[in-house]
C-alpha cells in the first residue's frame, strides 16, 4: 500500500493513472484497482489523461482556450527583489477542473446515468444518486488547494455560459461554507475578486479573441449583504443556512445558543437577526451554479443541506430551468458507514499530497518515547494526563524556537473530552508554564467536533472576537499561542501554524470523526515551498491507535524520538550563528558588492524577426503509413524522452493550429517572454510551411503533423527560433556600477530541504549544507585551510548571483559556490564540480570578467576566483588555499 516506485515528488507533475495510489499491494493493481478505488475515478483519470493528450479533442472552443491558458502557458510573476518566478497549478487542481469540463463538454453529462457508464467496478446503481441534477464530487487532501478549483471551475462556467450559446452553464454562483469560519476563510480570497486577478484565471484581453478581463463582470455578496441583484453576474457567498426554506432561519448573536453563531450553527429558536431573505433570493433567478466547500455534510437526503439545494433546482425547473451544476469539494467525501460518495470523479488522496510535500508529514513518538508516557490514576484530569500534556508542550517548544528564527509562530493545538476539562487545561497550562500565560485560547465543540450547544452569554461583539482572535492565530501579532477544544474542529479552522497535536480524548464510533479530519487542521504548511514540513500528534494510547488508522489510507506515520534532548521536528534552518560565543561574526562576515546585470534583454518587437533568412538544414520530409499518422509523439528536444503522445481515432481532422501552438507556447516559456504569441506563431506557420522540410508540404494534413512531431523537425524549429529571437533581443552593456553591498551576516534564516550538513567554525553561518558530498568535501577542506580566515557557502539565501548566456544562448542567473576570504583585502569566489557540463566555461568566462569588472571600480579589496573539479582536487590533495589556487588554473586565463 505504499506509494509507488515512480510516483514524482514534484506536485505540479503530470500524474500517469497507473502509478497513482491505491489501498493495495503493488501485485494487486492490475486486477483490484478498480474495485478499491472510488468507482467512477479510474476509468475517469484514464480517459482524461488521454483526452488532454489529445490536445483536449471535443471540448468547446471557450474550454480548449481557458484549459490551454491556465495549464499550457507559462505565467511569470515579477518578485519585489527583481526575480522571476513562474505560477503553475497543482495538477491535483488541474485533473480536477479537467475532468469536470471533460464530463461537461465531452461525454455531455446530463445525469446519473452518463457517470455510472465509468464504473468498471460494478458497485455502483441509481439508487446511490439522491440528486436529480448534475452534481459533482473533487475528493482532495487538506490543504491542497480546493478553493483554487472552486475559483476555475466559477471562471469556466462563467465564460463557457457567456460565449458558448448552446451553454447550460450558468453566471450566477452559490458558493456555500458549512460554517462561518470556514466563509471567512474563503472571503479572504473572493473579496474584491482578488484570487480572480492574483492567480492566473482570467486570460488576456485578446487571447484567443475574447476580452476576458473586460467581459469578468461578477459582484460579490456576502450573507445578508446583498447588493443590487441583476439577473447574471452575482456570486452568492454564504453559510448553508442562510439558503435554508421556510422556518429554518439563520444564527444570529441574540440566540440563546450563541456558540452556533461562532462557527454558524442552524439555531433551533426563531430570531429576526436576518433582514434579508438570501434564500428566496436564489430561488427567484434564472442560472445558478452551487459551488459547496467542505462538502461531505452533503450525504443525506433528509439533511436540509440536501433539501435546500433540491428547493433551489426544483424551483428552477418551474421555471423552465434547471440547476445547472454542483461541485463539491472535500478532503472525506465519505458516508457514516465510511463509503465513499459516488459521484466522487476525481481523487488527490492524502498519501500522496504528503508524499510531494503538498502537506506537512504527520510525525509520532517512537515505541521508547511513548513508553515514558503514563497516565495517572486521579481523578484530576490534567494530572492523569500530566505526561502527555508534558511532552506536547515540550515538542511545541522545540519547534516554537526553531520556526521564530523565521518570523513563523508555531501552534499548539491540545483536544479534551468535554468542555470543562477544556477549561482546566488552560488553566493548567497557563499557570504552570510561563510561557503560555494568556496565551490560550479556549473554542468549545461537541464530541463529535460540531459546535457545542452549550448555553453562553456572550454578545456578539465578544463572539466576534473570538471569531477573530482564532481565524488570525497564525499571526506574530496575536498573543495566542495554544488552542484548546473538545475536538479538533472538523472543517474550517484551517490555519497554517500547527505544528504539534495533542489527543486526550478516546474515540467512538458515534462521533463520525475519521484520522484524516483530525489531523486536517494542522496538515497545511507554513511555508510556500517544497521543503518537507511536519505534525508533530502525540496522545493517549487510544488516539495514537485512532490516528494510526490513517495507515489504511496509506498514509505513512513517521515514528521519532519525542522529548527533551531530541531533535525539533521542524525543517532544517540555516542561520547566522549570532548566539554562538566562540564566533566573532564580525571577524569572519564577508561583504560582496552587486554590481548592476551587464546581460539584459532588449524586447523589440518581434515582428523584426525574419524568418525567411534562416539557414538551416532541411528536413527529410517523410512518408508514414495511415496507422503510423495517427500516432503522434512529441520528444523533449535536450532528453529525447516523450512528452505527448496522441492517438488519433479514424474520425479526427487534423489540426496544425495545435502543433503550432505547442511549438509556440514552448518557445516563449523557454525564453520567458510574456508577450508576442500572435507573432511568433505565424512566423512559425510560415518557416514551417516554407522553409523546414525538403520538399512542399500541405499544412493541414496528418502526414504532415506526424512528420512535425519528428525529434529531428521538432528541434530544428525550437532551437532555429530561440538563436534568432536571442540573437535580436539579448544584449551586453560591456560594463557594470556598483548598486548594492552584501553583507553575508545579514542574511535572514531560511529552511532548506533534510540532508547531510557541517558544523562550521570560520563561517558565520550554524550549518554549511552541500548540493552535492563534494561541496561537503570541499567545505572540510575550507576549515582545515591555515590560510583561510573566513568562507560562507551562497545560498539562495544570501541573494548573491551573476546574470551569463548559458549554452542555449539565454539569459541565466548564475550562483557561485563559495566565498572566501583569505584577509580584509582579499576575497575568492568558488565555483565546485563534481562534472563538467557545457555551461561551466561561460560561467567562469563571466565571472572572470565580473571580477575584473568590481576591481577597475573597487580598489580596497581585490575580488578573484577559481573553478575547483572533483577528479583534480583528489588528485592533487592541496593542502592550503594558496596550494590549491596554483593547482586549478584552468580559467584564469
């Protein structure tokens, strides 16, 4: 049941159906995968994989382009400190939004009959559909990104609805929380539209001749906040109950039960807290789309969440409507009795959002640390679970430092079994550790983690508060640093900082509570990067075997020395070693100057480039067989490795427009030009229709296209036009100023993935990682020098690096090793290799020249450098650094 052997680690990887995770072993997959899986999803994944190899064959014109734009264009984001990064989606985010417009636009989904046609398992019958209209499940871990698909999915049928004129879609959108907590969490993004504009949703005016940004016209209200309603264009944002009918009327801080206002609790009492009536609001227009977050309270036809959708499409065919689409997300789109619903259509399990680092890895003692865990017989509750209570706190300490060096705050999160021991652990705690005085926070919730119905007193304006004080926990601002509640919310409360879990609570089948809930609120990361985080869950022996149960999902439960004098489960920080008394950081700091890019790209038009005065070999135009033309295969020019294959059926037309596409799209993702796709699209129409074979050749022909798909074809096009465009954009300045200094021990703390590292003395750094053993090697070599005063290895971090044109002939960022200093007045840059490539001789040819550069303009220190190989360092064995600069010469000249 483990992950398999080539499942990638990189989240944003095309994932091939047969090496996704199944709850089985690997000699199992071939004859139980379907049966094991969520019914439909297998089938599914594989008819989307080969749809999108397809180039999305059969969806509307608006889906191919909006498909096209978010997952087959490159989306540059310019930084604050002048780099470039580039956005992608998940591709949990992308199978999910593919295969819903796969459902929509290619098979022509009208019901439950056109989804149970995907189920080669068998389990599967009408009578498990409760819905009469088009209603769709996107199982996907916690934390990796619903709301995004949720925003896709609100775009595409918006745009498909107003350019597709046969479209059943719609422009109106309920987005439904289960809770006021997790509306707020979802406001933060829709608010002002803002994840429409900050994520790369809405194409550019003109892409494909559409003025998407100009035509996006939505207004956003939110509960009772209904602005002017027109009859399209309105996003409905709002707790479940608010759409209830009839008597069932909204939360309100006059309630007797105020605690269900907290988290939005249907009231049992009347109350006229709610001024306007938002469920006769959605019932009275033409076009809805509901868009359900948290869904899997959805299970239940007698339930009101299920009746008040009904109500909504009922009323909608009266009209001579119909409900035209439900997407529902969640993390356990899973029944009481544990099945999984069956319109689930695509599935990110858990296991393998932790496997790539989507989610924080959930780490438990080991056997000997929980053998020191005993629990008390008193009747006191926080003295019979002094111990664990203990070595949560003490676990939470360790990674309290460790994640402050970052600017992060580390959370505790500390479960109980009712709410007066809730009570009595705050107490506890903040009377017994200083540190965490004032700094609990308690939220009360039933057994089975709705919200209590427990009688309070408190006003709105204090529930409110509460409301605030747990959504901006995350904060360094707030002053609280632990949560204490009867249960670990089960949806909503999804904040970033929990990094330790403590259970004292046993677990019954009555509370409907699965593993992956509780601990789905600590399992989103705290940093945006591909560094491995961790969970920290420690408890009573019957939470640990609770938790353990998640193991059936696959998941894989880390089990590491917990307690005083082990490690923090926190990633490794790298930091400037200021507390280390045997250090004088000022003596071994190293100062670097940057010097402004003499490397820069001159974005003339593109239209200069003339394509008909390319000299190139000619390609053999060749002759396939009919079968061999429907095989087409695309190669990645450096590796040769496949990277689409379309098998075209005997009805499909051929379509240069998409190969062309794709070699246009590649070339400007390469080159990072962000504009221009017009242009160098039609110039590559005309080179290849004029110029690259050896002979004429009809464009709209699938001989044609198979020849295009040639390694040999494919590179000459690829290659040809990024010389050309290089060669009239790239250029040299020939000199440089200084524009700013950097001092090394300044450098801020930063994560870096688990690996092998030094403990240095002559470095102001606490650890010296290697990208490679020899740079580790090399480091060893550094603090036995007599003659070396001080080194620091360049880490991203330090935010040191050289512009150069790489082999390709492109623009790179180059990032020396090692600096060295040997006294005040001189410093070496270090370039290590462990093998030579082709890039090595220009990034020393600039360097050399960047040194030259800084000396004509800084004269108190002299700036040199020297290129260091593996082979030759071993063979030489230098004994000082004034040994080795004689031995490695190479490019000195």
């Amino acid at each position: 049941m483990s992950i398999h052997s080539q499942f990638p680690e990189d989240p944003h990887a095309i994932l091939d159906p047969s090496i996704r995770w199944f709850p089985a072993d690997e000699d199992l997959r071939d004859t139980l995968m379907d049966k094991l899986m969520p019914p439909l999803v297998p089938e599914l994944r594989k008819k989307v994989t080969a749809w999108r190899d397809n180039n999305y064959s059969g969806a509307s014109e608006t889906s191919r382009s909006l498909l096209n734009w978010w997952f087959n264009t490159t989306h540059i984001i310019p930084s604050a400190d002048d780099t470039i990064t580039e956005f992608e989606y998940y591709f949990a985010q992308r199978e999910a939004v593919e295969t819903i417009i796969y459902l929509y636009d290619v098979v022509k989904y009208k019901d439950k009959y056109d989804l149970m046609r995907f189920d080669n398992s068998g389990s599967t019958s009408p009578r498990l559909f409760d819905e009469t209209w088009r209603r769709l499940v996107i199982k996907m871990a916690t934390g990796s990104g619903k709301t995004k698909v949720l925003s896709l999915v609100l775009a595409w049928s918006f745009f498909h609805k107003l350019y597709e004129p046969a479209s059943e879609l719609a422009r109106n959108f309920l987005v439904i929380a289960p809770n006021i907590i997790v509306l707020d969490r979802i406001y933060k993004d829709f608010k002002g539209l803002e994840i429409f504009y900050k994520d790369p949703i809405l194409p550019d005016n003109g892409f494909d001749g559409h003025d998407w940004k100009n035509d996006f016209q939505l207004t956003l209200h939110i509960q009772d906040e209904v602005h002017v309603t027109h009859p399209t264009g309105n996003i409905f944002l709002t707790n479940i109950h608010r759409v209830y009918a009839g008597e069932d009327i909204p939360a309100s801080a006059d309630d007797e039960n105020t605690m269900d206002y907290f988290l939005g609790k249907r009231p049992t009492g009347a109350t006229n807290d709610s001024k306007i009536d938002l469920g006769m609001i959605v019932r009275d227009i033409d076009e809805l789309v509901v868009l359900n977050d948290e869904a899997h309270h959805i299970h239940d036809p007698r339930m009101a969440w299920f009746k008040s959708i009904e109500d909504i499409h009922n009323r909608l065919k009266q009209k001579g409507s119909a409900l035209s689409l439900q997407i529902d997300v969640t993390a356990t789109p899973k029944h009481t009795n544990g099945a999984i619903f069956v319109q689930t259509v695509s599935d990110y399990p858990l296991v393998e959002a932790i496997s790539q680092n989507v989610v924080k890895h959930p780490v438990l003692p080991d056997t000997e640390s929980r053998a020191k865990l005993l629990e008390q017989q008193t009747s006191k509750y926080t003295d019979r679970y002094a111990d664990f209570i203990q070595l949560g706190v003490t676990e939470w300490r360790k990674s309290y430092i460790e994640h402050g060096k970052l600017g992060k705050k580390a959370i505790l999160f500390i479960m109980t079994d009712d709410t007066s021991n809730c009570d009595e652990v705050k107490g506890y705690l903040e009377q017994g550790y200083p540190d965490l005085k004032d700094a609990v926070l308690v939220i009360h919730t039933k057994n089975n983690g709705e919200i209590s119905e427990s009688n309070s007193s408190k006003s709105k304006e204090e529930l409110d508060e509460l409301r605030k004080q747990a959504n901006e926990i995350d904060d360094p601002a707030s002053p609280y640093k632990v949560i204490v509640s009867v249960m670990m919310l089960k949806e909503g409360w999804d904040v970033r900082n929990v990094t330790t879990i403590v259970g004292l609570r046993p677990y019954k089948a009555k509370s409907n509570i699965l593993p992956e809930q509780t601990l789905g609120r600590g399992l989103r990361k705290m940093y945006f990067s591909e560094v491995a985080e961790y969970l920290s869950v420690v408890g009573t022996p019957a939470f640990m075997e609770f938790v353990e149960s998640i193991q059936a999902e696959g998941v894989i439960l880390d089990m590491r020395p917990m307690g005083q004098g082990t490690p923090p489960q926190a990633p490794l920080v790298i930091e400037v070693d200021k507390d280390n008394l045997n250090k004088n950081i000022d003596s071994l700091d190293i100062e670097i100057p940057v010097l402004t890019p003499r490397i820069y790209r001159e974005y003339k038009n593109l239209a200069d480039i003339d394509e008909k005065s390319f000299i190139v070999v000619k390609v053999p135009y060749m002759q396939f067989s009919e079968e061999q033309q429907r095989e087409i295969i695309f190669r990645d020019i450096a590796t040769g490795e496949i990277t689409h294959k379309t098998i075209l059926d005997s009805t499909c037309m051929p379509d240069y427009h998409a190969a062309i596409g794709y070699f246009t799209q590649t070339i400007m993702k390469e080159l990072r030009l962000i504009s221009g796709y017009e242009v160098l699209y039609g110039k590559i129409k005309s080179f290849i229709q004029n110029q690259l074979f050896n002979q004429k050749i009809v464009l709209d022909n699938l001989n044609t296209l198979r020849n295009l798909s040639e390694l040999r074809a494919t590179k000459t096009i690829i290659e040809t036009f990024k010389t050309a465009i290089n060669a009239l954009t790239i250029q040299d300045k020939k000199d440089s100023e200084i524009k700013d200094n950097i001092k090394i021990s300044q450098t801020r703390p930063f994560i870096v993935k688990e690996q092998s590292y030094l403990i240095p003395n002559k470095s102001v750094f606490n650890k010296v990682i290697g990208d490679s053993h020899f740079e580790l090697m090399f480091a060893k070599f550094l603090e036995e020098c007599n003659d070396v005063q001080a080194y620091a290895k360049n880490y991203f971090g330090v935010h040191f690096k050289i512009d150069y044109i790489n082999a390709n002939g492109d623009i790179s960022d180059y990032y020396p090793d090692f600096f060295v200093k040997l006294s005040n007045k001189n410093i070496y840059i270090v370039e290590t290799k462990g093998q030579e490539d082709l890039d090595v001789p220009l990034k020393m040819n600039r360097l050399r020249q960047w040194c030259q550069d800084i000396n004509k303009i800084e004269s108190s220190i002299k700036y040199d450098f020297v290129y260091v190989d593996m082979t030759n360092f071993e063979k030489y064995h230098p004994e000082s650094f004034s040994k080795l600069i004689d031995c490695f010469q190479e490019y000195k000249k």
